[in-house]
C-alpha cells in the first residue's frame, strides 16, 4: 500500500496536496501528489510503502488543516460493473488479507457530481456490509473501535477502496460535519462557530469550557451569528461592531453592544473565557490582535477566523500562525493551538487557541 487518499473540499486540492507533502516530507515520506481541479480529493503516491504506513499510523489526523479524511488505497481505481458492483470490492479486500475491520463506509467526493452518488452510495451500503461479513472481512457486528473500509465512488462504475484506523481518522461520514441551521440565527455564520465548538472543545469537557454564565467577546459581531452560539449557552457577550445587532439576541438580556472598532477595543476587566473573532480582514492583522488578546490576559480561549489568499493558502497560513506561535513562546504563555477548514468554512480556516495555565 503505497498510496493515500484524500479528501478535501473542491477547490483546494493544491492545498491538500502541498500539506500532504510538507508533512509527509518532515517525517522522511516522499513521494508525489495526483489531483484534478474542483474534484474534491487528492491521491499521495509515495515512493516506499514501509515508511508511508508508518507515517499513517503515526502521524496525528486532527493536525492536518485542509484534510477531511484519510486512507491508505489497498488498490488502484477499481471498476465497479453495474451487473455486481460488490464482488469487486470483496475480492480486493480479500486480496489485501483484510479482517476484524469495523464497518464499512461507501462515500463520494463533496462535488456537485458527486453527490449525484450519494443515492448509489446509499443503496450499495447494506448489501455490501453483508458480503464482506460473509467473507470474513468485517465483524459480525459493527465495532466502532476497529478498523474502517472504505469504498469511496467516482462515478457508478469506479471507484477506490481504502483502510482507515479509528483512533487516527475523521469519524464522519465524507469527513463532513453537517449542521442543522437554526432559525432563529441572526446569519448562516452561525453555523461556523458550532462547528468550531465541536471539533475543537471536546463533548465532555463542554459543561465546564462552555458553560452558563461565561462572560465572552465577539468581535465584528454583527449581526451576530457568531453571539448567537454563546448566548445559546447562556453566556454574557460583549457584541463589538459598528454594524447593527439582531433584535432578537439584544432582547436575551445577554448582550452589551458596543459600537467600537474590534482591533482597538480593550476590555476594562480581565473576567472574559472566550474570545471570538470572524472579522473580514487581513489574516496577519487578525492573528496579531488575537495574540495581544492572549498575551495581555484578556481571554483564556479564542475561536477566530483568518481569511485566505487566492494562493499559497497552506503556506500563508502556517507562516501566520508560526509568528502567533513564536509571540506567545517568548511571553511565557502555555497553550494549545488546533486549526482546520471546517465544512462550512469557505476562503478561510478556523483557529483554536487555549491559554492552558490562566484561569478565570
């Protein structure tokens, strides 16, 4: 097995691409990169199958940005005759002495021809978890803990079959969180933020990093999509923008509006958990506000956005964040940095930082 499969949305290929090599490179994997534009995944062909496995194996998932998911191929493109598209996805995992796997997954990329698949995908679900039991490739049972297949569709006729571990991939379906819109919602930006929380803050840790009562800051607020996830959870938001704020959020009692440029409010106290930021502007000027925030103790965790180049997106994102990085080193701060292009992220990539010391 000497080649991965990547999922990413359409459009950043490039950027899947040049992270998979950056990374893989740092860990001594070389190799070279097959993709097509707008098509939503990327192949990694490396040149030594030992040192590629290992590097998966190895190599935490939730560290990659502009990667949703991950596999390692068991074979090339596969064809899938309409007449019995499971037999040859059976022989393929018996060819590669596959057992003990947990399920079976049967995705498509995130393109608009590709969710045409998602019916096919849908349909071809059950029957074929039932031949790979009867070949012994899955469990009896699905075991979350084991192994993952997946039959990822190109089109009704193709498609690739890969393996993933479950400790070191996404667990969803296409690597795609998907989020219910909430109505009452000031903007879809809502949507972001909850996300963010998600993969980021760990579900059992939520009652005590996101709980009732917090005092929050958002800046650039309006018309508070972002304000809207932090009074859900009953926490006291500082709104900072010059543009107008829901009716309905300042009607909670929960919200202070202030008509302030966000990169010159200072708050009075230093009593705020969160900070939140989806400013439409310069990433680095974004991030070096951001850092001021942390390194003058105003908040102890911050969700922000940084808004991307039309090129060298990986690279312009990983140079800012390094000189975030090296602010908060040289001021003695201990903390926890995570970064991903969410789903319902678009030109930009949401950031993770936790004080890990300071204390409200």
């Amino acid at each position: 097995m000497k080649q991965l499969l990547l999922y990413c949305r359409a459009g950043f290929e490039k950027e899947c691409a040049v992270e998979i090599q950056h990374t893989a490179a740092l860990h001594n994997v070389f190799g070279y990169c097959k993709l097509t534009a707008d098509s939503a995944y990327v192949i990694f062909e490396a040149y030594e199958a030992d040192s590629l496995a290992q590097f998966y194996r190895d190599y935490p998932f939730e560290q990659f940005i502009f990667i949703r998911q991950w596999s390692l191929l068991l074979a090339d493109l596969l064809e899938l005759p309409p007449a019995d598209r499971i037999a040859p996805v059976v022989a393929v995992a018996l060819s590669a002495e596959l057992s003990g796997c947990g399920e079976i997954r049967v995705e498509y990329p995130e393109t608009n021809d590709g969710k045409t698949l998602s019916t096919l995908a849908r349909k071809l679900t059950v029957p074929l978890r039932q031949s790979l039991r009867q070949a012994g490739v899955l469990l009896p049972k699905e075991l979350k803990r084991a192994p993952v297949l997946h039959l990822f569709l190109l089109t009704g006729q193709q498609g690739y079959v890969g393996l993933s571990y479950p400790e070191n991939n996404s667990p969803l379906e296409n690597g795609i969180m998907r989020l219910k819109f909430p109505n009452e919602a000031p903007s879809r930006s809502t949507l972001k933020l909850e996300e963010a929380f998600i993969q980021f803050i760990p579900k059992h840790e939520w009652d005590k990093r996101l709980s009732g009562g917090m005092n929050a800051v958002d800046l650039g607020a309006s018309p508070g999509g972002w304000t809207y996830q932090l009074v859900k959870r009953s926490m006291m938001v500082t709104a900072i923008d010059n543009g107008p704020m829901a009716e309905s959020l300042m009607e909670t009692g929960q919200v202070r509006h202030l008509t302030v440029d966000g990169f010159k409010y200072e708050p009075q106290k230093k009593n705020n958990h969160w900070l939140v930021c989806d400013m439409i502007e310069q990433p680095q000027r974004v991030a070096e506000r951001i850092a001021d925030w942390l390194i003058n103790g105003w908040c102890q965790e911050t969700i922000f956005n940084l808004k991307l180049p039309m090129k060298k997106r990986y690279e312009t994102v990983t140079d800012i964040l390094q000189q975030l990085e090296q602010r908060l080193v040289e001021a003695g701060i201990k903390y926890r940095l995570q970064v991903k292009h969410l789903y319902h992220d678009r030109e930009e990539v949401t950031v993770h930082i936790q004080n890990l010391v300071q204390r409200f």
